[in-house]
C-alpha cells in the first residue's frame, strides 16, 4: 500500500485502484474489529462512523476491479474482497443511510469470496437491519425505510452475536436466527439475553437471497 501511494493516481490502472481501495476497506475492517472485540455493548460501534463511511467511499472501486466489462458482479473469486467489508457494515454500522449503502453494494461483489457467500450474507444483513429498525421487507427483498430516517436503533434492539440455522436440520422450517441483545430488567439493569427468531424474506426474493438458493 505504500508503494502505491507513493506513485500518482493519475499513473494507476483499475487493478491499482481497486487494490488500493480493497486495502483501506481491510484495514478499516480490522481496526473496527480490533477495537470492538472485547466489548459486548453493540453501541460501541458508533464511534466508528467515519470508517464505515471509508469502506462505504472506497467500494465501488474495488467492486469495479473484480466486475466483468458490463459491470456484472463475477461469479466467484478465490481471495476476499469487498464482500466481507461491507456485510461488517450493513450488520454493525446502524446509521439506516450508511448500512443500507453498504447492502447495495454488497450486492454488487462477486457471488462468492473464496468461502465467503455474498448472497447469504446478504440475505442476513436484510433480517438483522429488519429487526433492528422494526421495519419490513420489501418485495424487492431489501428493507423497507425507517420512519425516522436519521435515528438508528437503540441499545435494546441491537443484534448481537448470532446464528444461523435450520431448526432440526430441517429446510422445511424455514431460517432461523439465534441472537443474543441487551434488555433491560424491571430495576433498570442492562443483561444480554438470548433470542431465537425465523428469518423472514419474500418469496420474490428468496431466489436471489436465500443462502439455500443455487447461485
């Protein structure tokens, strides 16, 4: 990243800049993460806006670096990209404008990242955002907006660690989620507490996002 820096933009191909880019998003990534791992209040990540809003800045160029020459998303690449980065964003950065940025973007990455699924990803960042703002899913299979455009959710909504999983092993139960959020108690206590949850998309949708689906 140095080396690339040290050279004029102007002398950069697609390739540099959509490395460059990719770069900033995994450090920004990863400084989050380092920052944040041994704190379990989700409202910590809100001092992180200004690096969800990097990964948010530099992903339309690296996404354009691995896109085919009609800017379709390719099927799949073996390293990770932008796919990671942004599902990070849309699940932890609850400012409703800058996360669902990062979900259409996110469905703009390659199908498949060595062993990340983007469509899955996607299919829970939909759910999590759904929950946690109390809004429902489109038709088109994104969230629907919140009423209050500005206001992201409170420490009692935020979602947590989670897992997804079919009920017995059974497909036909439909997704679900297992989660852990803060509550509150009677005597004004904050405790986490577990959550299960069936994740809900349209059927419209269900082909282009449900991890079940053949991509």
């Amino acid at each position: 990243m140095i080396r690339l820096k040290d050279k004029s933009r102007s002398d950069w191909d697609d390739a540099h800049c959509g490395t460059y880019s990719l770069l900033q998003m995994a450090y920004a990534t990863s400084l989050i993460l380092v920052e944040t791992c041994l704190d379990q209040d989700e409202m910590a990540y809100d001092n992180y806006k200004y690096l969800f809003q990097d990964i948010i800045e530099h992903a339309p160029s690296a996404i354009s670096a691995t896109a085919g020459h009609d800017e379709t998303p390719s099927p799949f690449t073996f390293e990770l990209g932008a796919g990671y980065p942004l599902f990070f964003t849309a699940q932890k950065c609850r400012d409703p404008i800058i996360r669902r940025q990062a979900l259409a973007l996110l469905m703009r990455t390659p199908r498949v990242e060595g062993l990340h699924r983007v469509v899955a990803s996607a299919f829970l960042a939909v759910n999590i955002i759904a929950i946690e703002e109390d809004v429902d899913i489109g038709e088109d299979g994104r969230p629907e907006s919140p009423c209050e455009a500005n206001s992201a959710p409170g420490r009692g909504k935020r979602i947590g660690d989670n897992l997804v999983f079919y009920p017995n092993q059974d497909r036909s139960s439909g997704l679900h989620m297992k989660f852990k959020r803060h509550i509150k108690d009677p005597g004004g206590t904050w405790h986490l507490a577990e959550e299960i949850v069936r994740l809900n998309i349209p059927h419209k949708a269900a082909s282009s996002l449900d991890p079940g689906a053949q991509n």
